[in-house]
C-alpha cells in the first residue's frame, strides 16, 4: 500500500514544477528585458555625452551646409553619437533620430551651449517587454555642454 502514495508524490512533484517553470520563466524574461532597456539607456545617453562633448570642442561641425570636410561620416557629431553607442546598440539613421544645435538659437561662440538629443527605438524580445513598452520601445536622452573655444579663425557661418 506505500507504493501507490510514493508514486502520487512523484506525480504531484512533477505537476509543482509543471505550473511554476512558466511563471519562473516569464519573470525572468521580464527582468531580462528591463536589463536590457536599462543597459539601453545609459548607452543613449552616453552617446548624446559624447555628442555635445565632441561638438563643444569642434563647433564648426554644428552647421551641416557650411561643416569642413573633418565634420564627415565619423568625425560628425552624429557620427561620434553613434560610434559611442556602438559596442553596445547599433544605431543606424532607421532606428534613431539625433538632433544637434545650439540652445535658445543663440550665435556659435565661446559660452553658448550645445545639446545634442537623440531617440534610439528598439523591439523588446520578451512578451514581458512587448506588456511594458509595447511592439516598440523608444528611449529619449538629451545632453548639453557650453562651446569651450571659439571656432578656427576665418571659417564663417
């Protein structure tokens, strides 16, 4: 007679795990796509730093019509924007927006600030992340940063 409630025992072991592994499943997947958005984030924002950082110190690359050809490709400000969030995201001109200028439309001189503002849209991979955010996730960082020298002499804006 111990054998049967031995084999019932082993049965509802088995249905236990049955009924948690998804749940356990789930939160895991959720707690994988919040890392992942967070690890985005500071990614993004860290490539809007490097912007404004790299357009304070080369502000003839503000204006696009009149930038020399060292504003080109990787030594443009939305170049650096991107090459810094590299390693970790691949920002491309389909799934991100930056915005460079000068705050307030003030004049390109030594003291005027700088912001850069970038929008970095990712699909989550999980169906935790498609509850949180939806089929597309988008994070927003802007940073600012004051021109520290004045642009080379005789280059016009």
């Amino acid at each position: 007679m111990n054998t049967p409630k031995r084999q019932w025992q082993r049965g509802q072991s088995f249905v236990e795990v049955a009924i948690s592994l998804p749940i356990i499943l789930l939160i895991l997947g959720g707690l994988f796509d919040i890392g992942r958005g967070v690890l985005i984030l500071i990614a993004v924002e860290s490539a809007a730093g490097e912007g404004a950082v790299y357009a304070t110190v080369h502000p003839e690359c503000l204006t696009a019509d009149h930038a020399p050809t060292i504003c080109q490709d990787s030594e443009s400000i939305a170049g650096r924007v991107r090459a810094e969030g590299r390693p970790v995201i691949n920002m491309d001109e389909t799934n991100s927006v930056i915005t460079v200028g000068v705050k307030n439309g003030a004049e390109i001189t030594a003291g005027s600030t700088v912001f850069v503002n970038v929008i970095y849209t990712y699909t989550p991979l999980t169906p935790i992340g498609h509850l949180l955010w939806g089929d597309v996730a988008q994070v927003e960082a802007q940073a600012e940063q004051e021109i520290l020298s004045p642009p080379p002499p005789g280059y016009q804006y």
